[in-house]
C-alpha cells in the first residue's frame, strides 16, 4: 500500500519489492544485479499510485479527465509537459473495407498526428515533465530510429538537450529527423541493443537521464495515455479488442496499464481482449509469452520499429498477457506490406510498416472469421509511413513518364 503522502510509488514487476519514493528510477537493483546479458530485462518497475485516495477526490472518470488525469501520472503539475501537443489524437470508424460492408465495428487510432509522427511521443514527454521538475537538461536514448526522433523533437521544444544512440542501419527518414531537432545523434555499430547497453553505461558514467524503453519506468506511464483517450473516444465503453504492434513490449504494457489503473478506480469493470500482433521475423513476445521457459532468437523484419531480439519489458508483457487473457499474433513480412497498402488504399492512412503489422492482425483475424458481429475493435497506428519509404518500395510501382499529350494519358489511364 502507497504511504498517502506520495503521489506515486515503484513495485518490481519480478518480486514485489516496492520503493516508496519518487525519485529518479529505473530497474529493481535487486532483481538486475544478477542480470545474464542473452536474458530478458529483470526488475523493470511499474509505477502505483493510492487509488482510494484518487477515487475519493475524483468518483468519475469525467471528473479526472478535467483535471488532465494528473492524478494517475508522476509529475506535479501540467505545466511541466513540454509546449507541443501530445496525444488526443484522431480515432476514425471504416464500415467498409475492399468494397466489402464490414460487419463488425473497425476504428482506427491514427497516432502519427503526434508531433514526430509516432507513438513514441507520449512516452517522450512524459520524460521530459518528469525531468524538467528535477532540473534535469540532458536526455539520452537509445532508439531505431522512432524513440530518437520523438525525444529530439519533444527536448527541442523544451528546452532540453536529446543525445541519441541509434544502430548505423537505421532509416535514413527517422536519422534525418533527429539531427533537424538539433539532438546529438550517435550511430552505433551493431543492433539496438548495443546502442540500449552503451546508453545505460553512459548514464552511470555521467548521469545523464535516460529515457530508454522500459528501463526507464515512465515511458510505459506515458504511452498509457492513449487508454484513457480510447476509453473517452468510445463513449466511455471498453473496446472488445485492441490490435497492438509488439516489438519489446512497452505500448502493448502502456495500454494494458491504463485500462488497469481504470479498473483500480471502478471507473470500468472488464480489460479490453489485447492482441499483441508481431512480425514472423521477431516474434519473441508472441513465443514465449505463454511458455514455460524463455527462448529468444534474432529478429529481421521489414518492420524495424518493431525489431527486437531481447523484448526490453518481455516479463511485464508477459504478466499482462497471461492474466488478461492476451492473445498473440504472428505476420510474415508480405503481407505486412500488403496490409500497409491496403490500409493506405482503403483509409488514406498511410503507415510504416510496424504500425501495419496491427492492421495485418486485424486481417489475419477477420479472413479466420474470429471478429464476431458487431463487436467492436480498434488497430493502433503507430507511426508515419513517410519514416520509412524505402520498406514499400517493392509493393508500389510508379509508371513511367509519359509525353504531355492526351493520347499517351488516356493509354496509360486504362
């Protein structure tokens, strides 16, 4: 139980161990001394707070909406948030898809309105408030390319320095957007975890705060954020699923983890169905979530924000899964591709590659007749496909130019 005079407290998701205190976190120091470098993460940290007291002071969720649910993030005060404008992003409903009426309910969260055109952004500025209310100016990372580009644009409007560590292959639209917000970008030569284990040694070494992806608590308090925002752009219902593109684990936590601290305050009585979709080419989370030992493989993938060897919140993901009753989902990189096309094609939202693996879920179960009528279902789109042309190139095809003259229009109109 949280003592009442804190706002928020820290409980290991590995052996309970709770830390009643609000300083500056990241991992159990218990349960990651004995880390083995090919394990999952050990002793990642969920962040509580007294949800009697909440629940006292807000008997609605209409009445903690208005305060901006404050109550249920780790900062004092709304005014630390960066200046740009995170989350609140649109939800669309599709009635039709290929020509076809559907007969379950399809709505579509379109997170690229954020400001660096991803997720990642709630995450990111949730950092930055909990920073800027500790006098924290330098902000590292490590990132494949989506993480680093929403803290270098998030720390540019605040006012805050970004250093970020990216792996040499990452794509050339997310490499350009971090060094144009003024970061100090790093290539890495090797995978992202090279890059996450260079950055955590960095921290220790010059004490930097660090913002990597479930190492760092508060990047799952932030992606919650899009619960809430569901749970309100349903008319205060609980979807019958959400389709979630899975890499290591952390948005697919942050929704389970927002729809949980409604259920800790009454505000909703059941959990969404969470279908954690991934690639074929990097499915360690849908593996082993529902296995008795841990096996974890290299990843490649077509969709390199979701790329993960070692899923850096696997043991949280795999808690939620199991006692939510998840379901998992693999995609081959094809029809990926295909569902990023039809998506684009059918919606006018376009969408790299790991925000279409969610939609390819949603494929995959419709054509297996797993949607029942009328019930209803949100993908989450994730990114922007703009952050990564070069992964659609082999399902586009661009004609050749043509003189300017009616004849050759019309032939190639036809």
């Amino acid at each position: 139980m949280a003592q009442d005079n804190k706002k928020f407290y820290y409980e290991c998701v590995d052996c309970g161990r709770v830390f009643h205190d609000d300083s500056v976190r990241y991992l159990c120091p218990d349960c990651s001394r004995d880390q083995k470098p090919d394990d999952a993460p050990r002793g990642v940290l969920k962040v509580r707070y007294p949800y009697r007291e909440i629940k006292k002071k807000h008997p609605s969720f209409e009445s903690l909406k208005a305060t901006g649910f404050l109550g249920l993030y780790p900062v004092q005060s709304l005014d630390s948030f960066p200046p740009l404008r995170v989350g609140q992003t649109p939800m669309y409903q599709i009635s039709r898809l290929n020509g076809q009426h559907l007969k379950e309910a399809l709505f579509l969260k379109d997170d690229s309105q954020n400001p660096t055109y991803s997720f990642k952004d709630r995450a990111s500025t949730l950092v930055a408030a909990f920073a800027k209310e500790r006098n924290i100016e330098v902000i590292i990372t490590a990132s494949t390319g989506n993480a680093g580009s929403s803290l270098a644009g998030i720390c540019a409007s605040s006012g805050q320095k970004a250093i970020v560590l990216v792996p040499e292959k990452a794509p050339l639209a997310k490499l350009t957007q971090i060094v144009m917000y003024g970061a100090k970008i790093v290539p890495v030569k090797g995978t992202y975890d090279d890059a996450f284990d260079l950055s955590v040694k960095a921290t220790e070494k010059f004490g930097w705060y660090n913002r990597n992806t479930a190492f760092n608590p508060l990047t799952i308090e932030g992606k919650k954020s899009v619960a809430f925002e569901l749970f309100d752009q349903m008319q205060q219902t609980v979807p019958d699923r959400i389709f979630v593109p899975v890499g290591d684990g952390v948005i697919m936590s942050g929704v389970y983890k927002g729809f949980e601290d409604l259920l800790q305050l009454g505000y909703i009585d059941k959990m969404p169905v969470v279908v954690a979709v991934q690639s074929a080419g990097s499915d360690n989370i849908a593996r082993n979530a529902f296995a008795e030992t841990f096996e974890f493989r290299s990843s490649h993938t077509i969709a390199d924000s979701i790329s993960v060897d070692i899923p850096r919140n696997f043991i949280m993901a795999r808690q939620f899964l199991q006692k939510y009753d998840g379901e998992v989902l693999t995609i081959e990189d094809n029809a990926i591709l295909e569902a990023s096309k039809q998506l684009s094609a059918n919606t006018g939202l376009f969408s790299e590659p790991a925000a279409a693996t969610a939609f390819a879920g949603y494929l995959q179960y419709q054509k297996d007749n797993r949607l029942p009528a009328q019930s209803k279902n949100i993908v989450l789109l994730t990114g922007s496909g703009l952050k990564d042309l070069n992964a659609v190139q082999q399902v586009i095809s661009i004609p050749e130019a043509i003189h300017p003259n009616l004849s050759e229009l019309k032939n190639l109109i036809k």
